[in-house]
C-alpha cells in the first residue's frame, strides 16, 4: 500500500482538506465553511481519520499562528482577529485523532513552497521568491534557497505599513484593519473596496479610480520585497489578483516606483500571479512539506 499525503488549508473562511498519492495527484478533497473551532477542527479529523495510509499532513494556516516547535503553544492559531478563533491548537486537535507527522506553517508559506515546487517542475531554477496573497486579508510567504525566512515567528507582510494614496488622503480613509491605521492589509485587502465603495470588488466597474489606489499599494509592497529579499520572482495571489486588469496596473505603477534603482528580471516575468491553477499552491506545498516530513 503506497503512502497518502495530506494537505489542510485553514482559511479563515473555508477549510480545504485534502489528500494525494506519491506524484502529488489529488485522490479526494472536500472543502467546508469555516465556523466554530470545534465543529470545524472535527469535520477536519474527521476527513483524514479515513486514510489508513496516510503517513502526514502538511498544514497551511490563516493566523498569526505559532510556528515554533519548541514553545507551548506551537500549533496554535494565536492573535486572529476572527472571533472565536484566537489561542485554538490546531495540531492538537487532530493529533488526538490522526497520528501521523503534522508540518504547521502559514497558509502563505505553503503557497510559496508549492509556487517554487511547481517552477522547479517546469525548469525555472528558482531558488528564492516571495509569495502575496491578496483577498480577504493579505500575507506573505518568502522562500530564500530553499527555506522559509522567519526567526522567532513567520513574517507579518500584511501589516507593513505604506504611503496613503492621495485620494484615500483626502477621504481620510485609514483602511479596515481593526490593529493598525494605514497598513497594506487595511487599505488593499478585498474589504477596502467595499469598505470605500460600498460594493463588492467584483461588482466595481473597471474603469474606476479604487483599481488605482489598490494597485498602488500592491505595487509597493512589490517594492518592499524587492528591496528587502532581492528574489527572482514575486508572486501574486488571491481573489483581489483574479481581477485580469490589476497586474498590468501594478506592473506599471512597480516600474514607476523602482524608477530603476536596482536591476530586475522584466517586470512580466518578475511580477506574477500564481504557476498552479485555481489559486492551488497552498495546496501542493502542503503534500511537499508533508511527504519531506517522511522518512
């Protein structure tokens, strides 16, 4: 009987629960809302507890969450925002029902390590990238030779903060994060649209100013991550990204931004959305993580 690998998105809307053989095919996958901690944790256990061959799981989680093996609280979802779900030990809670090695890391991290798998696939040789995704909240994962930046936790790119556009100045709009005034989550997360607009972003006509603002802010995050970890490629994710139009506005507000301080790969190389379909990367760097986790 071959080894099953699992792979749990914890997202703070749904849970995506999934399972794949040796080459990384999915064999089953089922996706649920994602409510209480408890119901929620048990429909998970539940999921996996029917793999008699499943030798780990790779988990990829909304957070901030604890990623250090040697805390006490390793494996705890920790300071979220999402009510009810601050200080819940997610890896305790299926280890009480599914024995196997568990790999815990951001939901970001995951999506880097699967972006940079599925590159290599094709021949890309990339060593180091920077993964955003940008929707409901936004996040960063970079992968720099190989392994995940981080010190005493996993980086917080979402809560960077950045220069206001002008027209968010002058309507004296700081953003929707309940923690910080003026952060790249609050004024570039899918809520900031309708938070200005009073419309969902799908609903936003094309041609209005928001899409500026907003590629403005993504622009300069782009920035950050090139000024700060040099990578080969910047990868973006995410509903607000699913937009066709938001990638040629960042690609030319990036450009105006760098105004060519340091050299980087042409910007439609460079700035990217995601290598694997239907925002999947989480995905399979979950069963990557998990089937290294395997001796």
């Amino acid at each position: 009987m071959t080894n099953l690998y699992g792979s749990l998105e914890a997202g703070g809307t749904k849970f995506i629960c999934a399972v794949a053989d040796e080459d990384f095919n999915t064999v089953e996958e089922l996706q649920f809302p994602t409510t209480t901690p408890k119901e929620t944790l048990k429909k998970t256990a539940d999921f996996f507890a029917k793999f008699k061959n499943l030798a780990a799981i790779g988990i990829g989680s909304f957070g901030p969450i604890d990623v250090d093996p040697k805390s006490k609280t390793y494996g705890y979802i920790t300071t979220t925002p999402k009510p009810n779900w601050a200080n819940v030990d997610v890896v305790g809670a299926l280890k009480k029902r599914v024995d196997v090695p568990i790999y815990f890391t951001t939901d970001v991290n995951s999506s880097a390590y699967g972006e940079v798998y599925a590159r290599n696939n094709r021949g890309e040789n990339i060593e180091t990238l920077v993964y955003y995704t940008i929707g409901t909240g936004i996040g960063a994962g970079v992968i720099q030779r190989g392994e995940f930046i981080g010190g005493t936790s996993h980086p917080e790119m979402g809560h960077v903060y950045v220069s206001k556009h002008p027209i968010d100045v002058a309507n004296n709009f700081d953003g929707v994060c309940p923690f910080h005034k003026g952060c790249l989550e609050g004024l570039a997360a899918g809520p900031s649209l309708e938070a200005r607009t009073g419309v969902r972003g799908e609903h936003i006509d094309i041609a209005s100013d928001v899409w500026d603002v907003q590629a403005s802010y993504i622009a300069q995050a782009a920035i950050q991550a090139t000024l700060t970890f040099r990578p080969e490629k910047i990868v973006f994710g995410g509903g607000v990204m699913a937009q066709n139009h938001m990638l040629e506005r960042v690609h030319r507000m990036f450009e105006e931004l760098l105004n060519g301080y340091v050299p980087t790969p042409p910007v439609k190389d460079f700035i990217v959305t995601p290598a694997v379909d239907n925002n999947g990367s989480a995905t399979l760097g979950n069963y990557v993580l998990a089937k290294g986790l395997v001796k």
